[in-house]
C-alpha cells in the first residue's frame, strides 16, 4: 500500500502514530522492561517511524541503533537483549518490528481511502459546475425602478437643489405634460345644486 503513495503523501502519514497504551503496557516483552529498557525502545520506534526505510525497521549495526536511540554504545549494549525481543530479522539486514509495520500499513490505506474520496468529491463538483449548475444571478435593477421613479411614484419632495438626471417616464394613460386633473378641497351639497339648469314650468291646455 505505501508503494502506491507519493513522496508527499508517505510524509503526511508519518506526522502522527496510533498508538495503544493498553496494548503496550501489558505486552509480553513491554510488560517487563526497566525504565531503561522502555526509554530506549520508544526512542526507536519514533525514529522508525519518522525516518527509517521501510518503516517499522532499523539496521542492525550496534553503532546505527544507538544514534537512532540517541543513547551511547554502552547504553544500548545494556538494554540491547531485553529490547531486541520486540523485532524480527527480516532477512533484509534490518530489525522489523511487527506491530509498527502493521499500524503504518492501516494508516497508509486509510489515507489513501480519505485522498481517494476527497478526490472524488471534487470531481463531481467540477462536473456539475460543467452542467449549467450555475448560482443563480440577482436581477439587476432596471433604470425606470431607480430612484427618480421611486420619488415620482410616492410623491415625496427632492431636496433642494436636487436635479434628476434621469426623469422618470410618464404614467400610462398621461401624455407628457399635461396636468393631471386634480379635485377641488371642499365639494358642497349647495354648490353643486346651484350648477344644475333652473327646471322649466310646463303650462297645461
């Protein structure tokens, strides 16, 4: 599975370890080591993890594991038998460590799955971009609805000094011009009595 990752991607999954406490505190060889010991072996699995190829094993030159461990030679010659436990050779000239073989090999696929799906993701949203899946465009506001119509229409005063530079048009129905009829402010019942003709008498025979 790490063969299929890029150089960028192998580096993304070495910036974090699972890791499981319980697992580890209760192992067969773990379980027993000084504090010695348990230093110097959680030093090499970091360092195989951040820098050893293939990841999960280290050379098996004495004077290599200690630079990894940053411990000195006779340092490790001390915790060398109790640690070297947890490895197998692996026939390549290198100590493998089983479980953290295992681990990378899961969080290798579960990264690819997760590029893989976001991969995907973004090409279905590319593609109905590519269908007329636009985002839909606000009308724009034609000029007869601008502010000068607004005004005429609700009647309200310019400001003075205020010239419009785009008159609104005229109503329907009213020429340009001409005064829309407005009714006087009093309308009385005597008055329009006395507009009507005076009734003409009709003299019978």
């Amino acid at each position: 599975m790490s063969a299929e990752l890029r150089p960028v991607d192998i580096e993304s999954v070495r910036q974090w370890m699972k890791w499981f406490p319980q697992k580890y505190r209760e192992g067969e060889h773990t379980s027993v080591m000084s504090l010695e010991e348990d230093a110097v072996y959680r030093r090499l699995l970091d360092a195989m993890w951040v820098s050893q190829v293939p990841v999960g094993s280290m050379p098996m030159e004495d004077r290599q594991i200690a630079a990894l461990a940053r411990c000195s030679a006779s340092e490790w010659r001390r915790v060398k038998v109790q640690v070297l436990k947890c490895f197998v050779d692996g026939g390549d000239g290198r100590w493998h460590q089983p479980d953290q073989k295992a681990i990378w090999l899961a969080q290798c696929e579960a990264y690819q799955t997760s590029r893989d799906r976001a991969r995907k993701g973004g090409l279905a949203s590319a593609e109905k971009r590519g269908h007329g899946h636009q985002p839909k465009l606000q009308p724009k506001l034609q000029p007869e609805y601008g502010l000068e119509h607004r005004l005429e229409m609700t009647g309200a005063p310019l400001a003075k000094g205020v010239v419009l530079d785009n008159p609104p048009p005229p109503r329907p129905g009213r020429a340009a011009g001409v005064k829309e009829f407005s009714p006087p402010e009093t309308f009385t019942l005597a008055e329009s009595l006395a507009e009507l003709p005076t009734p003409v008498e009709v003299k019978s025979g």
